[in-house]
C-alpha cells in the first residue's frame, strides 16, 4: 500500500456501533508523519491519530475528516535483555512486544484484554491491566517519548525532560501531537507461566472485600460478574487471581519463554478454527441466550476454584478476549459499546449496587461485566481512581428507539457516577457529555490541559470526533 496517498474510508470504533467515512493515511516513518503534518497544517484541516483502533468508541474517529494511522510505524527499534528496556515506534504491538522480550524472561508491565493494541494508542490512553492496583498505569512504565507537535516541533519528553508534556501527552487522547518512539520498560518474569486461581463471589460486597484482602500480595486480580444476578446475589462473580513464580520455582515453565506457547491457540480442539465461532455467538446472543451462559458459567465455577491453583502462559490468561478472534462480530450489526465507570472506594460499593440495579430496571443489562481495583496515577488526564472500575458491555440495537434508551441509560448513570466523585476512560467512552469533561478531571487540570492544547495545537488540527464531542 502506499504510504504517502490518502485513501477514502469507512473509519470505526473496535465496538462498530459509532463510525463514519474519512481519509486515511499509513505512514511509515517519522519523516511521513511530519509531512503529513505539514499537508493538513497547510489545508488548514483537523485530523484524528490512530493506532490499532482498539478503543471502543470515537476516540481515533474523525468523521469526514483525515485520519493518520501508525499501525504500519510498528519496528522495535532497540532491546536491551539486560535491563530490559525496549525502544519502539508508536504501531508496535503489545502482541509484537512480548514476543519478541520473552524469550529473555521480560514481559510488559501493563498489558490489555487483548494484545492488538499499540504502544502508542496504550500510551495516549495511559490504558491499564489486571494489576493496576500494584503496577499502575501503561504510562508509569513509559521512560521517555519522542513527540511530534502538530507545529512540526520535535519534542524529547521524560519525567526530568518536557515533563508537563510527558505527564500530559500520557493520557491526553492523542490531542497534544504524536508519539514518534517511545521507551518502555519492563518486568522480570522467572517463567513462562502464572498460578492462577479462581475464587466465588457470592455478592458484590464479597467481591470487593476479595480485592481488598488480596491486592497487597497477589500480582493480578480480576473478577468477571454475572450482572444478571439479583437479589441477596447481586454482582456475584468469579475472581480470578494471577501469582508470578519465583526464580527457580517453576522450571518447566522456561519452556513457555517460547512465544510459540504463549500465544492463545488459533484452533479449538487442534481442529475448528477459532475465527469460525463468532456466527454462533452471534446466534447465542440473538437468541437472548446471554443469560443462561452467564448462570451456566457462574455455576461452572465451583469446579474451576475446586482445581485451583493452575497454571496458565502469561498470553493466555491476559488475552482471554483474544481467544475467539472477531467476537465482537456476535453483536453485528449494531456493534457494542463499552460503559466503564471508575469510582472512588469509599463510595464504591453503594454506586456499583445502584449502577448495576438501574441496569436491570431499565432491563438494558450488559452482557459482560468485568471488576477491577485501581491506584491513581500521576497523568494529567487520568481516569484513575483509588477505587473500583466495572466494565460493562451492551449490545447496541440497531432500532433507533432502542440505542436513545442506550445512550440515555449511560448518560444516567455517568451522572451518578460524577456525582460521586468518579471517573470515565475514554478508550470506552462513546456517550459522555461535553459537561462531563471537567467533571470527570476537575477545573485545574482541565485548565492545564486546555493551555497545554493552545501552546502545542494553536490551530486544532488535532481532532477526534471523541475530542469534538466533549468539546475539548
Ligand atoms: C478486546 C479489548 C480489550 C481491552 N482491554 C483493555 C484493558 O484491559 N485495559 C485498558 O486500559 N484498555 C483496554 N482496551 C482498550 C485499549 O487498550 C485502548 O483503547 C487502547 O488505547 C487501544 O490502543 P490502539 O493502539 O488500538 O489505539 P487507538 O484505539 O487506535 O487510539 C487510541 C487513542 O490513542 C491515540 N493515538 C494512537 N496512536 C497515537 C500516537 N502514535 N501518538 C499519539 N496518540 C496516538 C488516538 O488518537 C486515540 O485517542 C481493550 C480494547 C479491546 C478491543
């Protein structure tokens, strides 16, 4: 493909429900970008970055404007095995990452649900693991970053360098310029393998209380809820917990440095390829199955805690949602969003119990809930909290009364969530309001983040329909 021509698309969200036509471009190198830069500084236009367009919603859209996709920007620049440092261009991969660290017993510190996404699009995100409350954030493990303004000014950012740009270009939803390298550290792993072990939650206070005890020793925790649960059993779920080995405790797992056996298998059974399945899950979902599998998995669960500990390859038990490739597909044609509020702990359990019951009043419940503990983080724009997030994703009807009552339904409960002093992730966002937007990041830091967009972006020419939506 050429990378210096700007091609007419159709530009979506990973959840297809929002999207719209637009130009795109794939440069291959730094000096592509800067010229691309040039071209819209030039026209005078607004343009979108993207990376590996993971992020549910509007956030690398722009509808009938240009989008700058660096997926094609993906060399791993350098590695060191010793200290574990890696430097990269913006579209190198988490999947591309690990495997080509793994092999020297190095995994990233902050990995996703699924292993497409982009060092750039994890870092303009500042996105989270399943150890946010012990590793934090993508960001903190970010050392420095090369930053290409929308003025054609090369920035070299790190915490003692450009520091209000680093902390601020982390986080900032790609609205400050664009990653160009960036260098990433590392975390020691002393096998290929996890303990893994999965724990019954009887309610949602149970669930919140495993988090609490556990999140001082375990490395990762994560627990999948049934929000179709009511009653004494609301927000019941099963906790999965997740240990590193220590040197020498796991020795048959040094054959799991093979990235070969860390990828999640293509294939069930060796013989049915797994991009086949979605029709049926499509079916599933269609035929209003979703809850029976959920009360069937939450009654598999026993067994599963039953044969705990297991182990697991770090790739399978991070990237679950990459097991049946175009899952998302089931949800077609309207596509799915993403409703993921982060609330403080004090207030945590009160205003999960109201958003999950307000779910099922309005009888819109999601088909997956997903419960984390997170830490705050020093990024401008973060959506951290000391606290609890609840991922939860609906099915969009393509009816149009339908997805209003979507959308007002999350409007609703956003507004329960601010009021409590909680947070959104823009990686999920498709339908917060523009007053929200200070709301959720309070007056100074918007206020920085507005001056930082006027100093680095005098023209705008950095938009996203996300960006456009909550007038920023
Ligand atoms: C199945 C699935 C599971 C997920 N699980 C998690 C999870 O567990 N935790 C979590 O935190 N997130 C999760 N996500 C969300 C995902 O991690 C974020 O949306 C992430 O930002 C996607 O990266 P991307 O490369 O696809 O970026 P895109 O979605 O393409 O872009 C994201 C943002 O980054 C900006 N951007 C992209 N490249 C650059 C660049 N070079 N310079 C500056 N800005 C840039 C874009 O403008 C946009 O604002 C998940 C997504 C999916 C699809």
């Amino acid at each position: 493909m050429n990378s210096k021509i700007w091609r007419e698309e159709m530009v979506r969200g990973w959840g297809m429900a929002v999207g719209g036509m637009a130009k795109v471009l794939r440069p291959t190198t730094a000096e592509q970008v800067a010229d691309a830069f040039g071209e819209v500084r030039a026209l005078g236009g607004a343009m979108a970055l993207r990376g590996s367009g993971c992020s549910y919603g509007d956030a690398a859209l722009a509808s009938g404007g240009r989008v700058l996709d660096l997926s094609a920007m993906n060399q791993i620049l350098a590695f060191d095995p010793i200290r574990g440092i890696a430097r990269v261009e913006p579209g190198v991969t988490i999947r591309k990452l690990w495997q080509h660290t793994i092999a020297f017993g190095w995994w990233p510190k902050v990995v996703p649900g699924t292993s497409a996404v982009s060092c750039g699009g994890a870092a303009a995100m500042n996105i989270h693991g399943k150890n946010n409350f012990a590793m934090g954030t993508f960001g903190e493990s970010v050392l420095a970053f090369t930053l290409l303004t929308p003025q054609g000014e090369l920035l070299r950012c790190s915490r003692e360098q450009n520091a209000d740009v680093f902390f601020a270009a982390i986080s900032g939803f790609g609205m400050l310029g664009c990653f160009t390298e960036l260098t990433i550290e590392l975390k020691r792993v002393h096998s290929g393998r996890l303990k893994v072990a999965a724990i019954v939650a009887r309610d949602l206070a149970h669930n919140l209380q495993i988090l609490e005890d556990m999140r001082g020793a375990a490395d990762y925790l994560v627990s999948w809820l049934n929000l179709h649960a009511s009653g004494r059993a609301l927000g019941c779920g099963v906790m999965h917990r997740a240990d590193q080995f220590e040197p020498g405790e796991d020795p048959e797992g040094l054959r799991y440095f093979d990235p070969a056996l860390q990828d999640v298998p293509t294939s069930m059974f060796g013989v049915v390829p797994k991009g086949w399945l979605w029709p049926g899950m499509w079916a599933a979902t269609n035929l209003g199955m979703v809850r029976a599998i959920n009360w069937a998995k939450f009654k598999a669960a026993p067994l599963e805690a039953r044969g705990s500990p297991y182990v697991q390859s770090h790739g399978a038990f991070h990237f679950l949602l990459d097991y049946v490739p175009r899952w998302h597909w089931m949800t077609k044609p309207g596509g799915l969003v993403q409703f993921q509020p982060f609330v403080p702990y004090a207030t945590g359990e009160l205003v999960l119990r109201t958003v999950i019951e307000e779910c099922q009043k309005a009888k819109l419940v999601p088909y997956l809930g997903v419960l984390k503990r997170h830490r705050p983080d020093p990024f401008l724009m973060t959506h951290s909290v000391d606290g609890y997030s609840l991922a939860m994703d609906f099915a969009v009807s393509t009816k149009k009364q339908k997805r209003a009552q979507l959308w007002g339904l999350c409007q609703r409960l956003a507004e329960v969530v601010l009021q409590a002093g909680g947070r959104f992730y823009y990686a999920k966002d498709a339908m917060l309001l523009e007053s929200s937007f200070a709301r959720v990041h309070g007056a100074a830091a918007t206020q920085q983040f507005r001056a930082l967009k006027q100093r680095l972006d005098p023209q705008r020419m950095l938009q996203t329909d996300l960006s456009r939506r909550l007038g920023v």
